[in-house]
C-alpha cells in the first residue's frame, strides 16, 4: 500500500486549472520529489497534499485513508508533517523550546501525577531531535539569532518532533548559501532511512542527487515521472523544463 496516494487531484482558481486531474503515489521509504516550471501547479500540488489547500475534486488517500477533507492539523496528527518555503519558527523563543512544543503536541494525555515523567520523556525527545538536526549544541540559543540554514534546518526538526510518517519539504534549501545546501542535503539523507519523503524543490542539483524518483509538473499535469537518470535524459523533460 503507497504511504501516500493521489486520484484525479484537481484544483481550480476561478476559470484557470492549476492542478488537472493527477494521480500519484509514493512507496514507504521512498525519498521523492516534484519539480517543474514556474506555474506548473508543484506548490497547489503540494499543499493539497499537506492540507493547506483543498481539492476542487479528486482525492488525497494517507495509509489507505481518505483525508481530502481533513485539515493541516488533523492531516499532522495523523503522521504528515511539513515544512515551509518561508521559515516558519518561534524567532523569540529557545532552539529547543521550538521543538519542545511540537514534541508536546503529540502526548494527549496530562495530569499532576504524570507530568514530571511526561515532561521528561517530551525533553529527551526534543533533545534527540536537536541532534538528529545538529542544532544540540545551541539548544538554548533563541531561534532568531540562528542563522538562515540553522532556522531552516530547525523547521526540519520541528517537524520531526511531530513524529510523522510522511515528512513534506518545500523548498527545504531556498535561500540557503552552497555550504549551507551541502550541510541541508546531508542532513536529510541522514534521516531519509527512517521514513517517507516528499521534496518540492527548485535547485536540480539537490533533487538530482537526493530523489529516488522525480515528478515532472507541467501546465498541472504528470509531464514525466522516473529515476534522476530517467528524467535527465527524457526528451520531454529537456524540451519543456529543460529548454534544450
């Protein structure tokens, strides 16, 4: 069973036809993104799927789920997590009380005989996510004094403290210098192995090198869908992305 499926996912703005009628899957442990032109319907795509946007048909299955009509919370409860193009942290608040409190939004059950237990176990999951980030040694740093890399790699993990089964990038490296891109694809081959992945990316080098299979958008439907290598050398690809 795909983690995620899409069938006939259509959005429409008024008269025009962002996204057209896609079907698309990813497998558990695939590591998978979307690419395509300005206006190919990649980002109205991707926020249907995280629940920011909903279809005007069609329909978005998670685990066997129908969860069109979920919201973004609801849809993160259930193991989507995600980020965004735009840094979307606590700036006035520690590294770790950032990823404390999406560690916190998972354990529904609080009493005055649990709580110190409870908070134990929320802080070293919080703890072990900085580090899975790399961020531990600047824990108690305020998010507003990281750097752009830093703060966007502390969006990962935020998301990771959430525990998801499906982890959306978007953008993960927009704005970031090479060393920081570098640093960002590192970190998310490290924890590619422990679950399913979902890039939308602009930069071909980074989604080249880290996708196992790639989605060409075009005009809001499927162009193109294969290996790196595939769709390097798909004549489609290189006439209307591409444009050689």
């Amino acid at each position: 069973m795909p983690v995620l499926e899409t069938r006939r996912l259509t959005k429409q703005f008024g008269g025009l036809v962002a996204v057209n009628g896609v079907d698309y899957a990813i497998e558990p442990g695939e590591l998978r993104s979307i690419i395509g032109p300005n206006g190919a319907g990649k980002t109205t795509f991707f926020n249907m799927i995280a629940g920011d946007l909903r279809p005007t048909s069609g329909q978005v299955i998670f685990k066997g789920e129908d969860i069109t009509q979920l919201s973004s919370f609801e849809r993160s409860h259930r193991g989507i997590g995600r980020t965004y193009q735009i840094t979307n942290v606590f700036p006035m608040l520690s590294v770790l009380e950032n990823v404390r409190i999406a560690a916190q939004s998972r354990r529904h059950s609080w009493n005055m005989l649990s709580h110190h237990r409870t908070l134990r176990d929320i802080m070293g999951k919080a703890e072990a996510v900085l580090r899975q980030v790399r961020l531990y040694d600047k824990a108690d740093e305020l998010a507003a004094n990281l750097s752009h890399g830093e703060q966007r790699n502390l969006e990962i993990g935020i998301a990771l403290a959430t525990e998801p089964q499906l982890l959306c990038l978007d953008e993960p490296t927009a704005g970031m210098s090479a060393t920081e891109t570098h640093e960002t694809m590192a970190l998310v081959r490290a924890i590619a192995p422990n679950l399913t992945i979902l890039i939308v990316e602009h930069d071909m080098q980074v989604v080249m090198e880290l996708a196992h299979r790639i989605t060409v958008l075009h005009y809001g439907e499927v162009l193109a869908e294969g290996t790196p290598a595939e769709i390097q050398q798909n004549p489609r690809v290189l006439e209307v992305y591409l444009k050689t």
